[in-house]
C-alpha cells in the first residue's frame, strides 16, 4: 500500500525527516511544504539524507513554498501547485502527515 509522506516542519527543528525517510516503503513518497523545504538547502544534513535516497526517492516539493524561500530543487525532484498536491493525494492509497 502506498503512502504520501507530507511534511511541513523545518528539518532542523526536529527528527521528522529522518524518521520519516527511514521508515520510507519502496512505492512511497515525500512532499515537502511549509519549512520542510528548508532540506533542500545545500550543504546541510538534511540534503545530504535526500542526496543519498536520490535514486530511489519520489520527492515532491510544493513550488510556491520552496520560491517563497529562495530554494532550487534538485534535478531529481519534482514541483507541484496546490491542484497537485490533491491530485497526489488521491494518487496514493493513504497520505501521512508527519504533525
């Protein structure tokens, strides 16, 4: 069963994306919004973690919150709008919001 992992808290704050990237099944995926984008600054350990899953990560990235703060995605990313993200949402068989 697939899972759409959303996270909207800043990498740095707390262990959210860690535990969520280790718990990650094969046909999962990740959305980061809010100032869970802050992990694609380069440099960072967060980066580094997505770096790593890079190959086999479905990662999503809401566009207006990463262009709200000044970040690029990374090649193997994807952007989505707001229609998107609900069409994600219907894609996968459970959405998982990491509050």
């Amino acid at each position: 069963m697939a899972t759409l992992h959303v996270l909207s808290h800043s990498p740095f704050a707390d262990t959210r994306l860690n535990s969520c990237l280790r718990i990650l099944g094969h046909e999962d995926a990740v959305l980061l919004c809010g100032d869970a984008t802050y992990a694609l600054n380069a440099s960072t350990a967060a980066r580094q973690m997505l770096d790593a899953k890079a190959e086999s990560l479905r990662l999503f990235v809401l566009d207006e919150d990463a262009k709200a703060r000044g970040l690029e995605l990374p090649d193997w990313a994807t952007g989505v709008d707001y229609p998107a993200f609900v069409a994600l949402a219907v894609h996968y068989d459970k959405v998982n919001t990491w509050l």
